[in-house]
C-alpha cells in the first residue's frame, strides 16, 4: 500500500523500518525457524522479536507454520521473499561505509 503522495519508500518503511524487523526477514531466507532460535541467533529482547513478529506477519510478510506439541515456526511469505535484493543490497551498501 502505497500512501497519499505515491512515496513507495515511506510505505516500505512503515512496514520494515523498524528495528530488528529486516534483521528478522533475514534470518528467514534460510528457512523456517521458531521463535527460540531467531531469538537465540539474534539476540533481539523478547519483547521486541514478538512485536516484530506480529507486525511482519500482519504485514503479509510472514507466517506461522504449526509444528509438532504446539510449536510454530515462522517462514517468509512470497512477500517477504521479495525483500531478499534490497536487504542484500543494504548489507553491501553498509559494509562499504
């Protein structure tokens, strides 16, 4: 959704300009993973990882994959496996600066 004005940066920002929230999408190229081992990988607070979580998924971002004994895990949608270029992008532009 892009916002009165057409400002697709600004739109994209609402939706994963916050912190942890592409640090998170990240993570996810690889695979599911439950919300222990993004955690444990990030070393996000846990308060913040579950905000994050909740956001991205109400976003369309992600989802939450069920698990065996009530687990869930959480995989990237298509959506949010369309992020892969400009985070890589930014992972380059950042290591350069």
């Amino acid at each position: 959704m892009t916002p009165p004005g057409g400002d697709g940066l600004a739109a994209a920002l609402d939706l994963v300009g916050q912190r942890w929230a592409l640090l998170i999408v990240r993570q996810l190229f690889d695979g599911a993973k439950r919300y222990g081992d993004l955690q444990r990988e990030l070393g996000a607070p846990t308060n913040i990882l579950a905000t994050r979580l909740r956001e991205l998924q109400a976003a369309g971002i992600l989802y939450r994959i069920p698990l065996a004994h009530n687990v869930l895990a959480y995989a990237l949608t298509e959506r949010g496996l369309r992020l892969k270029e400009p985070i890589d992008a930014l992972t380059r532009w950042g290591s350069e600066n």
